[in-house]
C-alpha cells in the first residue's frame, strides 16, 4: 500500500450518506488527508458552493484530490486503483 500523508482531498458529502462514508473511509485508509464539506442539513456549505465547484453535480459525494476533480464514489474508485492498486469492493 502506497502513504499519501502529504496528499489532500475534499469530498462534498451529506450527512447520512453511505457513499460518502465510503469514499472518505477509502481515501483516509490511503493516508489521504480528508477535508468533509457537508452539504445542506447540518452542514456549513451549501448546494450553491457545491455547484460553483461542480457546475454538473446531481449527487455526493463529489470528490477532489490535490485539487484535480475525480467525481463520485465510482470514479473514485477507479482512479484508486489506477493510482494506488486499490481493489476493495465496498
């Protein structure tokens, strides 16, 4: 397993969200440092800021790392295990 200490992402989420929970699980088990940006209900960002980030953001989570923009919990998936030889299923 490759350590990405020094590697950032932000993921747009919701509360409540199990794809979110997910995608951050899966990248802090990476060592990425993870910064959450809560959505709506009990979150400090709203839909506006997610969309000014995502302009074509229709779900969370939306997922950036080192400031390049992957997408949802799919996307992100597939670029773990490009870059990282990350084959979890969940």
């Amino acid at each position: 397993m490759q350590t990405n200490l020094k590697q950032h992402s932000i993921v747009y989420s919701q509360l409540y969200c199990p794809a979110c929970v997910k995608a951050k699980a899966a990248l802090a088990h990476l060592g990425y440092a993870v910064e959450e940006r809560i959505i709506g209900q009990g979150g400090t960002y709203t839909k506006e800021q997610l969309m000014a980030a995502v302009p074509n953001a229709r779900s969370v989570p939306q997922i950036f790392v080192n400031d390049l923009y992957i997408g949802g919990l799919k996307e992100l998936r597939e670029y773990l295990i490009e870059h990282h030889d990350y084959n979890k299923e969940d």
